[in-house]
DNA sequence: CCAAAAGTGTTTCGATTACACCCATGC
DNA sequence: GCATGGGTGTAATCGAAACACTTTTGG
C-alpha cells in the first residue's frame, strides 16, 4: 500500500466589524494560481495535528493566531488540486479584524479582507468551499450563543443585535431579541458606558465565558 | 514538500431493526490490533474519491452496499496509528440490517452487528470515532426527518415511532407524533395493512422521497 | 369476549411575535 | 430643543404538550 496522496489544510476566516461580515483571503505567490486569491491553507507536517497545522498556517501566511476554529469538511475530488492528489481539510474560524495586523509572508503575495458579497475569482474548488463555510456559519447561529469570538471584550447591546441581524440578513426585534438574549443569562453587564457621538449613551457587556462556553456544549436551540 | 502521510476511510454504520440501534464491526485480520475489534475502513487509493474509497472499503471487508453515506470528522492526531502517520476521514451510514447479507472478507476475520450498548473494545481511537457518530446520530434526528435509510420500504406507523423512541431514548406521545409526521407530509399512506400477530391491524406507510429528500435539504426543524 | 395494538381530538400551557413610547446624551 | 440611538412591557397568536377512550383484529 504505498499511497502518494498530499494532505493539506485550508481556512475559512470569518471577520466582523460594524456590520461587515468580511473574508480573509490570500494572494498565491507561486503556481498553480498564481496571483489568485484563495484560501490560507498549505500542507500538513508529518509530525503535526491538523489544528496545528491550519493555526501555522494562518500565522506564517497571513500573521493571525486565531482563538475559534472548528473543523468543517475535507474536500478530496482527486482532481481538486493540479499538481496532483491533494486531500484538503477545511477549517472556519472567526475572528475580530480589528485584534490583528494581517500581513502578507510566506506563499502569500497579499493578505486581504473581503466583504462577503465582493469576492474574487478563487482559486482551486475554494469557492465550495467557501459555500461551506458561509452556510454552516448562518446555521450555527440558530443553534448556539455566537458573538464572543466576533465582538469586542465589551460591547453595547446594539453590536450583538446588529451581528445577529447581519448574520440572518433579516432585521430582528430589538425588544424581543434583548429578552431572549438576557434569558440566556450569558451577559454581564457593566457598570459602564459608552456613547457613539449621538444618542442616548448604552450600557457595555461582556459576555460571561463560563456560562457562554457551557451553552455552546449543551448546544442550546435559539431562535431569533 | 515531502510528506509521509497516509489517508483512511472509516465508516461507522447504524442498523435498526425491531427496537435495537446495532453497529456494523469487522474483526481485524492482520496487525495492528490483529483480532481484535474495529470499524470497517481502509486506505485510499490514489485515484478515487473519498466516498469511493469507504463505499469500496466497506463492500470488501463485510460485503454491504450502502446507500446513506454522510462525512463525519476528520480524525488526524499524529499517533492515532501505531503503523505511523495515519489521518481518517470517518464517515457514518445507515442501513437495515436484514437488507444485506454481511461477510467477512478481506482484512477482516468476521464481520457482526453489535448492539449499541454492548460495544467491544475497540482498535486505534475507534471509540472516539463512535462516539462522535452516536452524538451526531442523535442530533440528526432533531433537525432532519429520518427512518426511510432505516425501515422497510413499507411499515406501519408504530415502526417509525419506535425508531424514534429508540434513538431519542425517550418515549414520545403517539398522538401528537403522528400529528407531526404526517403534517410533514412526507408519507403516503397506503391502503395495505399488515397484523403483527395480535391486536389491530396497522396500515401501512411509505415515505414520499421526492417530498422527503426535499425536507432533508432544507434542513426542517423538527422538535419531537 | 378478552387481549393486544392501532387510531383519533381537545384543552392547556408556554413561547414567539407584534407593536410604540419615553430616556439620556451631544450639538 | 432637537436629533440620535438606547431602553423597556403587554397583548395576541401559534405551536407543543398533556391526556384517554374507541376500534379492529386474533385467539
């Protein structure tokens, strides 16, 4: 059984910032795709996890360190890749754009994000890949608290809801939302505010990491 | 850009039949683990895909062809395999048992259904293989209609609530699990009935698969 | 006629939805 | 004082849950 089958990984960052849900892409630096945009990913070490291997792969291409990735689906079609058979597992992350300077390093000629409904042309089958990610992400959030790995350490209420109206593509009830959320019981909130310039200032939360990660376990069902 | 790693399948593969959630193992022929219990899979050749790749593995090692086959996890710890770097792409099926005669043939010494909570001991990170199939079995059947994979092309209604009962660990209200199903309305009812021996005759149903294929992509939410 | 499983409707309860006005601040 | 975003409660509606008796057959 001698097999020559190349294994790599790829992932699928989610940013979020005011409203924009934005993607991190590369620019190839060598062939094949040469100066195409694609997703950060490269091959797999003999000696390392697959999770080590994405999070190496994000720093070296793009210098992020992500807090939240999750395995997604491995694509092997044998003709995916054109230097040969190339296995890849594909990750999705999230991320606040704002918690790092990406820069462009080994592989990648350019580093970039790209708003969700303005990508390149792709290289490879990252587009299906991509279509992946984006559909379990709008699942996900029907079935667990999300927020935590998109907002920053504080926030006013109206962040949460704007992520989450982003995220449905559909408007969602301040008051109804705000009850629902409360009755989670995953929020601090705090003793401080924050004003936007106008309005009324609001008050800040945080989200309670204890009570916020043993949700995501149970897999709480949430409808907005 | 030399590596040294090989790639599996593995399938995990539930049967029902009368009440018990079963699972298809093969005795392991050679070493690692010669003797001992695992389940079926193999390496992938170079120029299939991966559902070739466990649906060939598993008609060679217990002779079963399976028609509901769905990517479960990507399992890639460096030292999951003692014969070196080994990364499995775990897939899970559904079947009844009684629709195939189950042999045991290449790589494997014997081939058995094994009953959910009578599980051996099992080779290589098998179990952990298991258990993330058993838990997404299980959330499966809260968000997508299920049992056509898993009944007889016609069965009576009470087949379907046990099926459900089983795999929820729970009984449900037959009237308002009726209610539900057949508001789905992805059965067709039939104008055949069938006795089991004692009491009154059950109409039989069959699943509509346009409509219910349909129901499976949009993905139903489903709370019984 | 008795045992055994199949079939069937209504009421109760809780959760989701819809909806509008006052509040605090900056300019 | 006015423009801007923040904060709040109640009523109506819908779906889920609870619940028990009648029907059909075999023995």
């Amino acid at each position: 059984m001698q097999q020559s089958i190349q294994l790599s990984v790829d992932a699928v960052v989610f940013g979020y910032e005011a409203g924009n849900i934005s993607i991190l892409l590369i620019k190839r630096k060598y062939e094949p795709f040469k100066g195409k945009w694609a997703i950060p990913g490269g091959f797999v070490l003999d000696d390392e996890s697959l999770e080590e291997a994405v999070e190496r792969e994000l720093k070296e291409e793009t210098g992020i360190k992500i807090n939240y990735l999750e395995q997604l689906y491995t694509f092997g079609k044998p003709n995916r890749d054109p230097r040969g058979r190339v296995v890849s597992i594909a990750y999705f992350g999230l991320i606040r754009p704002n918690a790092f300077k990406i820069y462009a390093s080994t592989d990648a000629a350019q580093v970039q994000w790209f708003h969700i409904d303005e990508l390149p042309e792709l290289s490879f089958d990252h587009k299906e890949i991509l279509d992946a990610a984006i559909k379990r992400l709008k699942a996900k959030i029907t079935y667990e608290p999300l927020g935590f790995e998109l907002l920053d350490n504080k926030f006013p209420f109206s962040d949460l809801e704007k992520l989450y109206s982003t995220l449905l593509g559909r408007e969602v009830d301040r008051r109804n939302f705000r009850k629902k959320i409360i009755g989670l019981n995953v929020l601090d909130e705090l003793d401080e505010k924050v004003s936007k310039g106008s309005g009324r200032p609001a008050n800040l939360f945080q989200f309670n990491k204890k009570r916020y990660f043993h949700l995501k376990k149970e897999g709480i069902i949430f409808e907005i």
